[in-house]
C-alpha cells in the first residue's frame, strides 16, 4: 500500500522554480522556432558612393517583394569606413572599389565600372564627346570620399596638394547637386548618368575601377542574409562588363 509523500516548503520552492524555468524555456524554444518563419530580418548593406542607382536598387526592390520580412538599412560611404564597419560587424555586406590585406575580409569580383565627366551645360568641354584624364586635372572640381582638411597645413610645409579640388562631400548626389549649380565639374561612375538640370555628362576615356563585394570571412550569416549576397553577385556580374 502507497503512502503520499508531500514536498517540504524548501522542495515546494525548488518545483516552482523549475516549473516556471521550464516554461520560460518552452516559450523560448517556440518564440525562437516562429522567428525562422515570421520575424523580420534586418540586412545591413553598405555601398561606396556611386554604387546605389542601376542595377544594386533594383535588386534590393525585388527582394523586398520576394520577402516581406526583409529590412534593408543601407549605408553609402568611402570603401575604408565601410570595410571597418564589416570588421566591427556592423555590416553583414559591403560593395566596395577597394581590397584590403586583412584575412579576417572575403572579397569577391563584381564588375569593372566605368565612369564618366559631370559638367555644367555651359562648360566649355560639356560638347565633347569624350575627355581624358588630362583634359580634367586643371578644372575645379569637386570630390566625394576625399579628405582636403589638411590643405593649408600641406601649403605651409610646401607640400604639393590638390588645388583644384574646391570641395568635398559625401555622397555623388550631393557632388552632381553642386555640378548643377556651377561649382565645378566632378567625375562619377556611370551608375550616376541620369538626366539632371544643368548637367551633361561625357565619358572618359580608359578610366574604370573595380567593384567588389566584401563580407566579413568567419561570420555565419543569416540565410535571407546570404541568399542576398549571392543574388547580387550574380546579378552584377550577369549585367556589368567583366574585369
């Protein structure tokens, strides 16, 4: 014959505990099982200026509507902020014109952009049909991603700097905005060629650069994350002229 065997203030304590861990647990286990399926997933994507227009904002439209859980937070800036943010992991990808030493990055080959003379309409080099290099390096230009604060110190030591460079910002919008007002000229790359008041852009001969896609080697990414970083790597270098 059974006898019952009842807990002790201290046991009782001990199964509430436990019962309330394990459901904590349990709803943890759920929370996380619905998230695969419904959570929204935030891709951190950060671009070199010049590099958002064309075929890049077109992708990132046709991902959202493949999935509307997806959340873009975009970053446009120079290579070397970007590359910093991807170490310190504050970007899952990064489309950049420059590779780095550092093993801790992957880099793989996008495409080769070309890149083209934006100037005022009433610039005398606006009718050309094309320009080189040395026909620009004496005009006033302006420049994104280039650090001038150190002019005057390069003056007073009689070190050669930039002087036609007149001003610096930070994205190539901001640059063509200035072209139109006359500023001065600025070179883009050719994802920037859009119709704009007061601003005609004419190629320039032989000049291209580099894209690549950067993530950081060792991190696992999400797979919405990583199906978006082979997606654009296709797609780039499906529709852009080969290194």
């Amino acid at each position: 014959m059974g006898r019952n065997i009842r807990l002790t203030e201290e046991g009782r304590y001990y199964q509430e505990k436990v019962d309330a861990a394990l459901k904590e647990l349990n709803t943890a286990s759920m929370t996380l099982r619905e998230s695969k399926v419904s959570a929204p997933v935030l891709i951190r994507l950060g671009v070199v200026s010049g590099t958002v227009g064309g075929t890049v904002s077109q992708e990132i439209a046709a991902y959202l509507k493949q999935n509307d859980r997806i959340r873009f937070r975009l970053t446009e800036s120079s290579a070397e902020e970007l590359l910093d943010m991807v170490r310190q992991e504050k970007l899952d990808m990064a489309i950049v014109d420059m590779t780095d030493r550092d093993r801790t990055l992957h880099f793989r080959k996008l495409c080769r952009r070309n890149f083209c003379a934006a100037l005022p309409c009433d610039h005398p080099l606006s009718s050309s049909e094309i320009l080189t290099p040395q026909q620009l390096s004496q005009q006033p230009q302006i420049v994104f991603n280039y650090d001038i604060e150190n002019t005057f110190g390069q003056w007073a030591n009689g070190i050669s700097a930039d002087e036609q460079i007149v001003c610096t910002v930070n994205t190539a919008q901001a640059a063509l905005d200035l072209v139109g007002a006359g500023v001065g000229i600025c070179v883009v790359p050719d994802d920037c060629v859009q119709p704009r008041e007061n601003v005609r852009f004419v190629p320039i001969e032989n000049w291209h650069q580099a894209l690549y896609m950067c993530i950081l080697y060792y991190k696992w990414l999400e797979p919405p994350v990583w199906t978006l970083v082979e997606q654009l790597v296709k797609v780039i270098r499906t529709n852009k002229p080969h290194l």
